[in-house]
C-alpha cells in the first residue's frame, strides 16, 4: 500500500499557500492523523526558528520579562539574568544559522515528482465547460476522482471525440494517461490545452507538461517549460523557481 508523503503539502500549509479546497482537505487529513498533526507543528516551529525576525523578538521578550522580574530590585544586577537569556538566544541563532549553511541535496527527477506532483483536482460538470450533459463524461469524473486513471483516460478520450475543445477533459485526459505511464499521449494532451491559448486551464497544462518531461528525462525541455512557467505569473511560478534550483 503506498504511503502518502505530505512533505510538499506541509511546506504549502505553513507557509499559506493552500488554496481553499486543499486546506479543507489537508485539515481532515491532519483530523485522524495524529502523526501528521505533529509533524506541522515540528516544521512550523523549526520555521519560526530559523526565521530571524523571530529570534530578535525572543530576545526583545526574554529582556523584558527580566528586567519587570527585577524591578525594585536594588542588590541584584538585572544584567546577569539579561545575560543568561541572550545566550540562550545566543545559541538558537547559531543552530539556525548553522543549519541554513548546511546543503540541502539535490533532489532526483522521482524526488521531484514526489515532493511537487500532486493530480488535479476534477471540477463538477458545472465548472467544467462542457457543451453538452455527457454520460461518458461524468463516467469519466468518477473514474478519476477515484484514481481509476485506466479507466479515466479511456472516457475522456470518448469525451474529446464528441467535444475536442474541452480543454478541461484535455487537461484531465493528460493527468489520466501520466498516471498510467503514458507519457506521449500526456504531453500531447497538456500541448492541445497550451496551443488553444484562450482558455481557464493553461497554467495548470504548462506544469503538468513540465512534471512530464522531468518524468521523462527530457532536462532541457523541463527547464525550459519551468522558466516560462516562472516568468509567466503564472499560480505555479513560486514552485517552478524551486525545482529550476534543483535541476541546475
């Protein structure tokens, strides 16, 4: 049974960067998962660590609850107290500075993929765009958001035979056959969403094609696609500059 790594979405989580639909996902997630619950409040905590502005706050705190600890104290130096507090903090800035100094590996294609590939999430027939009310669409719907991608991409194709400008089915007809190991037929997909250029689901197809050609060992292609990505604003830029470090 494979084990869900929620490295990626840890990282997403703590720093706001979920949206609504994720968040209220990743919470029931944390809800049963005890382990998990755990786990963010380890890294959000190394964060704020790590996080300077912190560490002077701390230190800015730690002063003034000594020096109200001493008032009217006159036989006894507020300094001593102040001094074992700030080396305290001291101490904390060094393990952080230490640990931003230390190289991170770089990760592998299949690290990547792992840490920043996630399936799209399949909107309902309403969102969908889609002309007509489809039977071999909404089979298609259910297929995918059960993660029976075989099936899945089987009904999209049926889906596109009747509507070619779906770009929704498109863009799921890609992730469907990315699932399946099918990767040319994923890349001719994301390129079909990409090359319309008027639609709601560009962004999402240039990502998608760029995790595809990482999958794929086509280097060039990948960073090429994450720079577009990146100068383009596009909702997946901050992650396509992360993973170009990795690639470099």
């Amino acid at each position: 049974m494979k084990t869900t790594d929620f490295s990626y979405f840890i990282e997403r989580f703590n720093a706001g960067e979920m949206s609504d639909s994720e968040k209220i996902w990743f919470l029931k997630e944390m809800e049963g998962n005890p382990a998990l619950r755990n786990e963010v409040d380890l890294r959000k905590q190394a964060d704020n660590v790590i996080n300077k502005t912190d560490i002077i706050s701390l230190r800015e705190k730690l002063i003034n609850i000594e020096s109200r600890r001493n008032t009217g104290k006159t036989a006894r130096s507020p300094w001593k107290g102040i001094l074992k507090y700030a080396a305290i903090v001291a101490g904390i800035a060094f393990l952080a500075g230490g640990l931003l100094l230390i190289p991170r590996p770089k990760l592998t294609g299949e690290g990547i993929l792992e840490k920043y590939y996630a399936p799209y999430e399949a909107p309902s027939p309403s969102r969908s765009g889609s002309i007509i009310s489809n039977a071999d669409y909404n089979l298609a719907v259910d297929y995918y958001k059960v993660k029976d991608y075989r099936n899945a991409a089987v009904y999209f194709s049926k889906v596109l035979r009747e509507e070619p400008k779906n770009m929704n089915s498109w863009l799921m007809n890609g992730i469907s056959n990315f699932e399946i190991s099918n990767y040319p037929e994923a890349e001719s997909s994301f390129e079909t969403v990409i090359n319309d250029n008027n639609n709601l689901y560009i962004d999402h197809a240039q990502w998608y094609l760029a995790l595809c050609y990482i999958k794929t060992g086509e280097a060039i292609k990948a960073k090429d696609q994450l720079r577009a990505i990146k100068d383009s604003g596009s909702i997946h830029g901050k992650e396509a500059g992360k993973i170009l470090k990795q690639l470099k």
